[in-house]
C-alpha cells in the first residue's frame, strides 16, 4: 500500500517524459513535418536591392 503511494508520482514522471521525448522525435522525423508561421512580426522585414529588383520583375517595370 505505501509501495503504490510511491511509485504513483515516479509514474506520472516518467509518463511526462515519454510524453516530451515522443513530441521532439515528431519533430526530428523523417515521415511527418510541423510547420510554424509567423504572422504579424514586430520587426520589419528588410528591403535588400535584390528584392526591390525583383518586385520590379514581377511587376514588368525593369
């Protein structure tokens, strides 16, 4: 009865732990992909001459 007590919080450890181990392997694999995006950044997005030259292209105004 004091054994059970015991082992319940170690379980619980070890569950969360499998549970951590199993989402960085989901990310690590090979098969499946979690993307992540980012909308509405604080920081503005820098303006290179490659880029502007290329607005340009697409546009047709080269």
């Amino acid at each position: 009865m004091v054994l059970e007590k015991t082992k319940e919080p170690i379980k619980k450890t070890m569950a969360l732990t499998a549970a951590k181990r199993e989402r960085i392997r989901m990310v690590e694999s090979t098969s499946t992909r979690q993307v992540h995006f980012l909308f509405m950044t604080k920081q503005k997005s820098i303006i290179t001459p490659f880029s502007r030259k290329y607005l340009r292209v697409i546009s047709g105004n080269l």
